[in-house]
C-alpha cells in the first residue's frame, strides 16, 4: 500500500469508478481489517488483504475478496439518492 490508511478515506471497489462510502475504523483492537461505512447499508468489516491499494485518500478493494452481503450493499449504495440532485 502507498500511503497509510485513515478514517475518513474514500472507498471504492477496483472494477467500479463511484465512491460507496468510507472508513470507519482502521485495525480495530488490533485486527487486521478496516470498518467501512457503505451509504444506505451501514458498517461493514473489510479484511485488510481485500484492499487493492491506497492512494490520494482512497481506499480501492477486490470485490472478488468482499463477502456477499457487502458486495450486495456497494451495488445499492446509491439507490437512494435522486437523480439530478
């Protein structure tokens, strides 16, 4: 990784160009995995080693490495939103 991961990164998956959410927590009591909120599904636990790279504040994850839950939720990220908002 690049540069060091912070609260407050945007997320991203490799294959997608829209930001689903951000990080949370990083290593949470040591562990080695990020909490990233995801926009319209809440918190989700990442494994460090789903993370592709890191660079310009963005966190970029394998979504082949990402549960099914979590991958369901970043495809709905932005149902919410409305368009020309």
């Amino acid at each position: 990784m690049q540069e060091k991961i912070k609260v407050g990164f945007q997320a991203f998956t490799s294959d997608g160009s829209e930001e689903f959410g951000a990080v949370r927590v990083v290593s949470p009591d040591g562990r080695p995995e990020l909490v990233i909120y995801v926009e319209n599904a809440g918190d989700f636990t990442v494994p460090l080693s789903a993370v592709d790279s890191v660079q310009s504040e963005k966190v970029i994850l394998n979504c082949a490495k990402l549960d099914r839950r979590l991958r369901h939720a970043i495809g709905h990220a932005h149902d919410a939103e409305k368009p020309g908002a």
